[in-house]
C-alpha cells in the first residue's frame, strides 16, 4: 500500500521562501505537505517533474469572481496560471451585505467598476443571502477548483446602512460609521478576510456615477478599520487616485495604526503623474519603518486595454458612421466593415472626428491614441517598442494609422478577430523599466490581475505566466532571479493577506503546487468566449507550460486540461502558519 496520496519527483524545487533552488521530491498526505527532499515511499499517484520547476501555487490576491464564485465551480482564468488561492472583494465592490431592494445597484456598480455584464450578474446571481455571512456561505456551497477567500466591500456596507445618502455621496454620520464598523467586523468573523475600500475616479457605475466610496471621510475609514481590528484578524485593502500623497497617506496610517491590522494598497505608474508611484512607495516604506505594516500590490507588467471590434473597445466606437452598423449581426457588421465605400465613409469621418475634437482642445481618447496602440500578435508581446506601434508602422507604410488599424482589428482572414493592446499603465516611458523597481521593492508583492473582471477590455488574469516567462526568463532588458518572483507571489502574497498555511513548500504547508515546464512556459492571445450567464461575452487567456496544478494534494489541471478534480474550498477568515496559534493570537501583521 502507498504510504504517501502523492509524490512528485525529481523536479527542480523552488520552495517559495526566496532559497535557491534545489532538486527534490515532494511527498503529500490529506492534503498537506509531508515530506520535501529523497522521497524512499510510494504515492498512490506520482507525477515525474524531471526538467520541471516545482513551485507552490500561486496565491492572487486581488480578484473579482464575488459573482462568478456564486455561479461557476471553474475560477478561469486564473486557474490556467498556476493560481490555486485568490481573494475577491477588492476595490470596495461586491454583493454583500445587501437589502433586498439594492440588488440593481450593486449590479451597476460592479458592471462599471469591473467591467462585469449586467446581464450575466442579473442572470447569474441567485441572490440567496443577505448578510456577509449568508454570502460565504453560498460560495461555501459549491466546490471549486482552487480556493476562494473574501473580502467585506466598502461599497456594499455604505449602501446597506446609508441607502441614497451612501450612493450620493454624503457624509456618513457617528451612528452610520458605527453601523458600518460592526458590519465589517462581523464579517470578518464571520470569515472575510479584511475590508476593502475604493478611492479613485476610474471606478464609476454603469449610470456613470461615481463609486460611493470615493468621498468617504477619514473618521469614516478610520472608524470601519477600527471595526475591523476589533474582530482581532483581517486586512485593509486600499486603491487611490493619491491626487494629494501626504494628505491621503496620513488617513491610511490612522487607519493601520487606530486598527492594528495591515494594509494592501494598489501602486502602478500613471502617465498623468509619472513619478507619484515613487513617492508612494517611499510613504509604504516609512509606514514600515514606523512600525505600519503597510505592503503594495503592483502588477506584473502594463496594465493595458485590448481593443476589438466584437469587445467593449476599438478605435471606431464612437463614430457616427460606425453607428450605422453598430447594432447589426457580427457577419453583417464585418461584412458592411469590408465594403470599400463604406471604409472610406467610416475612414474619412474619423479623420474628420479627430480634427473637431483638436480644434476644441478637448484632446483624443485613449481609444485613438495610434501612437500607444499596438497589434496583439498569436504570442503577446508586453513591452512592445514604440516603433511598433500603429502610428509609426503606419508612417513606414505610408498609409494613415486609422486604415492600419482597421486592417489589424478585421484580422488576417478578414473575420474581424484582431485586437489591439493599449498599455496606459506602468509604460509611461515605453518600457517596463518602473515594473522592474515596483517588483523589486521591498514592500511589495504582485496582483492586480482583477481575475473575473474587465472582461470585455483586459486580459490580465494571466499576470503570474507574465511574472515567470517575462520576467525569470525572457526579457532582455534586465531580469528578476526566479526565487524571488516565486517568493513574492506565494509565500509573500500569502503572508499579506494573513494566509500563512500555504505559499511554501515544506512539511505541514498546504499541499497546493505547480509543476512547471519552465523553458515552454508562454502565454497565448486573448480569446473571446460567450460563457457567462446570458451568453456574455468574456476575454479568456491560455497557457503553455503548467505542466500540473495541484490544490490540497489533488491534481486539478494537467497540461492546462482540467480534470474531475474540485477540492477548492471557501478559506474562512487568516490561517495559521503549521505549528502556530490562531492568528489573532500573533503579532498585529500577522492575521
């Protein structure tokens, strides 16, 4: 008889503590990890990783599947990338706790914030819950094919005790600050892990109105984070326009210090303020020397929109002669799109659009910026040259950016199937370089991937294939030694969000781990599925090279195929390191 559930032998081992690597078996038993080096027992199943990496799962902690979780025991794409942990809630959104009579407004804060179909939410979502409580447990109910864990959403505690008031923006009073606080405690003891709030314009509803969260006062964050840190556990999660550094840093250091919890905040290079993410960081690295435990989540590299004529984006979207055939069948909107006459009428007029808007100093949209716009080839490249871009390739040619565009987007055969990438995020200076120093950082790990989200405008679910083909192998400006990409994204992930029971592959640890065909590893372009509820439509990414991806000892995917396998579970509340307390027994960054 097999002593062990399962062996993997004879990988490369990188165990996600920052050490180098090491050849070495892992051994798994119920779930856990039992033994890591010369394995002499059998396992009922054993996996040959000779040639492979063996990392642990990744653990993506800034996801969006609060609805697909409901609905869906399948967390792709995440699950395509290694990730065997993710934590949804972020942003302040979210569906819980609600009234009854709030479901519409939820709905339309989560479809403009995340770019979510109504439709699919409307369809999808059973609504069988009130209180957080009552939303865990509804994710708890199905399995999964990784974990799951939750956040409680600013957005959605605002509305549950303010009504009107919350949405539009008014201040919230001593007696609705205290309400928020106890719900956000209760929902950290109900297991939610931490409390999550949104301060940023690019998050509006589908009415157009801003996130309700936006103008919240400082005695309001601070008394919810009060809340928070009277369950004992849980972390702050935090995402800024930071128009006013000094100013908005001294709210966010109330709130760890008044809460004694941690903090996640979201740092990325605008273009509109292109040095602001340095000094954010130097305000996460002083909060730390002070005691704060405050971390920055960055994202593995440009955060880029992808254009297409069947997606939520392209360059012709607000044409009017695009109109004309905006609402026709796809066969005959391409059809209409390959007609001579009516490309030069659609052509002639974009010109003409672009003229008008210059000549009222109004400044075009990201939408028609050629110069930052490029085609996305059958293997992405994510750092594309300027010189590549649909301006300066149509300059060469001769040809005018529009025509050159159009041509990309109807595709080689003419279907309609290309798709521009548009990175207005982290690529300030056309290069990837402030990537570089943001994952290098001390205090800082990646996400940002919003898995589940912008599914009609980004594809960035596929961040950690990005993190180690990119940058552990590829890219020849300057790369990152693979321990470290590993350790950031598993153990350092884990450790942010109060999850010490995995991201390392030790004795006791989670039996949660990939199998990795580093030198094949590579992502694949975009697609287009119609596969949520309602038939909406969703950007979808694959990979080569996650040869298998285990969760608590059961192999869930081999060569990117599933198999029957769901052992994913909701993760109620932080979890102790092997061999410790409970965590809200340990230090105040702890849990």
């Amino acid at each position: 008889m097999a002593e062990f559930d399962l062996v993997v032998r004879g990988g490369e081992l990188i165990d996600g503590t920052g050490a180098p690597s090491r050849s070495a078996d892992v051994a798994v038993r119920d779930g856990v990890v039992v033994e890591v080096g010369k394995v002499a027992g059998s396992g009922t199943q054993e996996i040959d990783a000779d040639g492979a990496l063996v990392i642990p799962g990744i653990v993506d902690i800034h996801a969006h599947y609060d609805g697909q979780a409901t609905w869906e025991e399948r967390m792709q794409p995440s699950s395509w990338h290694g990730v065997t942990t993710v934590v949804m809630g972020n942003c302040g959104v979210g569906f819980a706790p609600v009234h009854d009579a709030d479901h519409n407004q939820l709905i339309e804060l989560m479809e403009g914030v995340e770019d979510i179909p109504g439709a699919a939410l409307h369809e999808g979502l059973a609504w069988d819950w009130n209180t957080f409580a009552e939303f865990l447990d509804a994710v708890d109910a199905r399995p999964h094919d990784i974990d799951v864990a939750a956040q409680v959403p600013h957005g959605a505690l605002r509305l549950h005790v303010m009504g009107e008031r919350g949405a539009n923006h008014e201040d919230a009073t001593p007696n609705d600050i205290a309400a928020m606080a106890d719900l956000a405690r209760d929902g950290i003891v109900a297991g939610g892990l931490g409390f999550t709030t949104s301060r940023t314009r690019n998050h509006k509803t589908s009415t157009g109105a801003y996130t309700p969260t936006l103008t919240a006062a400082p005695d309001e964050l601070i008394g919810i984070a009060e809340g928070v840190g009277a369950a004992g556990t849980g972390v702050l999660q935090v995402v800024s326009d930071f128009l006013d550094v000094d100013d908005e840093f001294s709210t966010l250091r109330q709130m760890v210090a008044r809460s004694g919890r941690p903090m996640s905040i979201s740092v990325a290079r605008n273009p509109m303020v292109p040095d602001a993410y340095r000094s954010i960081l130097d305000h996460i690295t002083a909060a730390n020397d002070a005691g704060l435990t405050m971390t920055g989540q960055v994202a593995a590299r440009a955060v880029g929109l992808i254009l297409g004529l069947e997606l939520t984006l392209h360059p012709f979207l607000t044409s009017s002669v695009y109109a004309e055939v905006a609402d026709l069948s796809w066969a005959d909107r391409i059809a209409a799109l390959r007609d001579p006459a009516f490309r030069e009428r659609l052509l002639a007029r974009h010109r003409e659009q672009l003229a008008e808007r210059n000549r009222d100093k109004l400044g075009g949209s990201l939408i028609h910026k050629f110069e930052l716009l490029f085609e996305m080839g059958d293997e992405p490249d994510y750092e594309p040259t300027l010189d590549d871009s649909i301006a300066a390739r149509a300059a060469r040619a001769g040809v005018l950016p529009e025509e050159l565009a159009l041509d990309v987007l109807l595709g080689p055969a003419g279907d309609g199937s290309g798709m521009l990438y548009l990175p207005f995020l982290n690529y300030v200076d056309g290069n990837l370089d402030a990537v570089h120093e943001m994952l290098t950082h001390p205090h800082t790990v990646p996400g940002l991937g919003d898995g589940g989200a912008h599914v009609g405008t980004i594809c960035d679910g596929s961040f950690p294939t990005t993190l180690l083909h990119y940058w552990g192998r590829d890219r020849d400006r300057g790369t990152i030694d693979l321990s470290l990409l590993v350790q950031r994204h598993c153990q350092g992930t884990a450790r942010t969000v109060g999850l010490h029971d995995r991201g390392v592959l030790a004795p006791g640890y989670r039996a949660d781990l990939n199998v990795v065909d580093f030198d094949n590893l590579r992502l694949h372009k975009p697609e287009i599925a119609h596969d949520l509820p309602a038939g909406g439509r969703r950007l979808l990414q694959r990979a080569d090279g996650w040869r298998n991806t285990i969760v608590a000892g059961h192999e869930t995917y081999r060569e990117g195929v599933a198999t029957d396998a769901l052992p994913g579970r909701l993760i109620r509340g932080a979890q102790p390191a092997p061999g410790a307390g409970h965590p809200s027994r340990r230090g105040p960054g702890a849990g």
